[in-house]
C-alpha cells in the first residue's frame, strides 16, 4: 500500500482506506492511483485510471469515519466538480453499491 500523507493522521487513514476499498472491491493497482489529495475541509481524493480512464474516489471526511453509513463517491471521467451528486458524473452511496456501479460502468 502506498503511504499517503497529507500531514494529518486522521486523512491519512481515510486515504489508506480509500485505496484499501479500491484494491479489494475493485481490484485497482496502487500502481493505477496517479493522485491523492485531501481537499479543504471535507474531501478526500484519491485519482486512478481504469481501463484507460480517468476517475476519481472521494469520501467526505465526516462520512468515511467507520460506520454503516459510510459514503464513498466514486467518479468516473469527470474532473469537475467532485461534490457534485446530480448526475453528472458522480455517485454518492455506500462502498458496495458504489462497486456494483463502477463495474457497470467500466464492463
């Protein structure tokens, strides 16, 4: 596992958490996560390619704390606007749902 660090161990993990769920659910090589970032005072982000496309893994920080309820939005070839849960690119729900979607997306 890459060692992000933003300078903050609370980000961090949620960074490593982040890369963690895309590894296991989704079978993304550290190798393909290009970017990681914690943005002001609520995102986190986590950049990777998929079968040649850019996305991008965001959590909210008070949501990827442990819990059932845990959201991760998982974005796909869409640089805008990472908040953004109209439509237009992102996805905000749980992990596995966020897998099933993702695999639906990239097939």
């Amino acid at each position: 596992m890459i060692n992000y660090s933003v300078g903050h161990p609370e980000h961090d993990s949620a960074l490593q958490r982040m890369q963690q769920l895309l590894r296991e659910e989704l079978g993304i090589r550290d190798s393909e996560i290009t970017h990681s970032c914690y943005h002001g005072t609520s995102r986190h982000v986590l950049s990777f390619m998929v079968n040649g496309r850019a996305c991008r893994a965001v959590s909210f920080a008070d949501q990827f704390k442990p819990n059932p309820e845990g959201k991760v939005a998982v974005q796909l070839g869409k640089a805008s606007a990472a908040h953004d849960d109209t439509g237009k690119g992102s996805m905000y729900m749980t992990p596995m749902e966020t897998v099933e979607r993702v695999r639906a997306m990239i097939a």
